[in-house]
C-alpha cells in the first residue's frame, strides 16, 4: 500500500475473507515476534545480524502481503473506510494477537515436555 493507492488497498482488503484477513495477520504477528523477540534478547551484542533480522521480519511482512492491525488503522484511516473497516480491524488485532503469543506458547509448551 502507498499513500496514492490506499483507497485499492484498502478496497482488497475489504473484499477478503474475514478468515483470510485472521490467519495473515496471525503470520504477521508471528514474525513480528521474531522480529521483536530476537532484538530484545540479543541487542547488547551489538551484532549486526540481530538489526538485519528484526528488520527482515518487517520487510517479510509487508512483502507478504500480512495484515498489520496498527499499519491497517492507517490505511484505513487514510481512504475513510471506518466504520466500514471496524469488523476487519478487529478481526486483524485479535489474529496479531494470536500470531503474536504462537510462539512463546510453543517455547513454554516445549519446555515443559523437556522437564
């Protein structure tokens, strides 16, 4: 999306399926995740691969085509789609969310097998 064609992105994004918008936006909250994750727990190393990987995982995302809640808001901010929008925001944040505690699940589940 792009501040000229907010209006086209916004209109696809509309005519998906609330269930196509949930589980792209739960892989976008996945690999902001790791994005996130990875930096915080490895940026006193000062070690380059810890910015190219946070930043990867934003660039992943966009390129995918994931939904972003936070990004979305403002597309859909920019064209007028509210309240229009409202459902598919709500739809992308809860699948953020969910995207977005997979992993950590995942970790402690692991652990606990391993204990």
């Amino acid at each position: 999306c792009s501040l000229v064609g907010s209006e086209m992105c916004i209109r696809d994004r509309l005519n998906d399926s609330l269930l196509s918008l949930f589980v792209l936006a739960i892989f976008c909250g996945m690999l902001m995740f790791i994005a996130v994750d990875t930096y915080k727990h490895h940026y006193e190393k000062k070690d380059t691969m810890v910015t190219v990987v946070a930043i990867l995982g934003v660039v992943v995302f966009i390129l995918a085509g994931f939904e972003h809640c936070i990004a979305d808001m403002f597309y859909f901010t920019l064209a007028g789609a509210f309240p229009k929008a409202f459902p598919a925001l709500i739809v992308m944040t809860l699948g953020n969310a969910v995207g977005g505690n997979l992993i950590p699940l995942g970790q402690n589940i692991m652990k606990k097998l391993n204990d």
